[in-house]
C-alpha cells in the first residue's frame, strides 16, 4: 500500500493537488495523509511562556484546523469515493518543513503530493518557498502540481537528464510505477554541451536504456539553456508529467540558486515530480 503525503492550507491550489493525486493512483491501495501546520500569527519567546493574552490561542488554532481537516476529509471521500483509499488527518503547531520531514519519516511516506502556491498564490513567484525547502531536503519524492491544472492521465512523460549520475531501479522506481500503471512513454531528454558523451556518460545512458526498455524514447538536442530545452520540448510535444533527479552534481540545483527573474522562464505548467538521489 502506498503511503502518500498531502499537505493542505485549505487553499484552491492544495485541493486541486490533493484531486490530482487521488486521481493519479485512483486504482492502487493507498493511505493518504492529510496534514495541516498552524503557527500563531504573533508566536514569539511571550508565547512560549504563556503570556496571558495568547493563552488558550494555540488550542482554538488546533481545533479549527482539526475541524477543517475533517471537512476536507469528508469531502475528498465523497467526491471520489474510492474503496481503494484510506485518509489520516493530522494537525501540528509546526512549520511544514519539520512536519513534513517527521512525518515522511515516521510514516514511512513513500511520496509527498503539493501544490505549487499556497493561499497567497504569489504570481511572480516560481514555487513558493516551502515547496522549494519540501523538494530540497524531503527524502521521497516530491509531487508538486500547478495552479488550476486540470487532471490528465500522464501518458507523455518528460524526463531531462545529462547521464551525469548512475541509475538503477530502486531509484527511478517512483517513475517506473507510474509509468507502468498508466501505459506512459519516457521520453529521456539529453541537452548537448557541445561535446561527445564521455565514458561514464555512456555506461549511464546504456544502464539507463536497459532499465526502461522499450517504454523510453530517448532525445538529443542541440547544444542550449536546459531550461530553454525543457520549455521548448513541452511546447512541441504533449508532455504530461515532468520527472527529475535531484542532483547537486547537475542542472537541477541551478534552478533553484540562480536569480528569480531567471526562474521565470522555467514555465512549469504540468505536474513536476522530483527525485532525491539515494543516499
């Protein structure tokens, strides 16, 4: 049974991402849990020590967010109605990053499921900040779906690579599911520097090619800005799920150093799934 973690803000964003996930793994057994962190707007060292004003404050915040995680529970259940699926709700004074963290440790979650802007929905903003820290440091993969993305069966998958690390099956396994559930093509997009592959480039594209088979269809594309690349691939194909490694070696740590105006032009509009490489 797969173990999937929703955090929510109750926003319009986070329950389409909580609808994408449940229609994504509609037909496996699943436990999903439903999380909520709540921290008091003035929560300073007074608050730690019960200042008489702010007593009780934490408690009413708890029970708010229980009560509304129990609406959101009722409603998922109803509108999906999937015998298949179980809910845990779960609320914390917490910030989401630890939450997260414990609870994907605690549980054993095998994927976190999210969406890309929270209440405040910040349009200039690629991913709002903890979504950004979430696929950092979470040690599962990270789901992260964007504002009114409306379902879609992932039959087209894009997956950029720059055959820089080695590969094997326990960690593409999160792609390898999803793909072998819905009948999905890999489509492996490799962005030329300029220069052959080297050796170990090679042996990791042939591991590569072995482990999906015949579901991949590998491209080569002429020397470019990776984000360029991937951008200009989901504008002439119709790329459903986007899936990366997450790799301190390769492009991928770039998208998130490099100025915001530049992130800007990394236009993700599909579902975006992140990898943690094994440690």
């Amino acid at each position: 049974m797969k173990r999937i973690l929703l955090p929510t803000d109750f926003s319009d964003y986070s329950f389409q991402a909580i609808g994408y996930a449940l229609s994504l793994f509609k037909n496996i057994n699943c436990r999903f849990f439903l999380i909520h962190t709540y921290m008091p707007p003035v929560y300073n060292a007074e608050y730690l020590v019960g200042s008489p004003g702010l007593i009780g404050l934490g408690d009413v915040m708890q029970e708010t967010s229980m009560t509304q995680l129990e609406k959101l529970k009722n409603r998922l259940q109803k509108e999906h109605n999937n015998s298949k699926h179980s809910f845990t709700v779960q609320t914390s004074f917490n910030t989401l990053l630890n939450e997260v963290m414990e609870t994907v440790e605690s549980e054993g979650i095998d994927l976190v499921v999210m969406g890309t802007k929270g209440a405040t929905g910040a349009k200039e903003i690629l991913f709002g900040t903890n979504t950004v820290h979430i696929i950092k440091k979470a040690n599962c993969p990270v789901l992260v779906i964007p504002p009114n993305f409306e379902y879609e069966n992932p039959l087209e998958i894009l997956f950029p690579t720059d055959f820089e690390i080695g590969y094997n099956k326990e960690l593409l396994a999160p792609l390898l599911d999803i793909a072998e559930e819905h009948g999905s093509q890999i489509n492996v997009l490799h962005v030329s520097t300029g220069y052959k592959l080297t050796k170990d480039q090679e042996k990791q594209k042939k591991g590569l090619e072995k482990i999906l088979e015949k579901r991949a269809l590998f491209h080569d594309v002429p020397s470019n800005d990776i984000i360029n690349a991937i951008n200009a691939f989901q504008a002439k194909e119709k790329i459903n799920l986007l899936v990366m490694i997450q790799n301190k070696h390769t492009f991928f740590e770039r998208l998130f150093i490099e100025p915001v105006i530049k992130k800007i032009g990394f236009h993700v509009n599909i579902p975006f799934m992140v990898i943690p490489q094994l440690k």
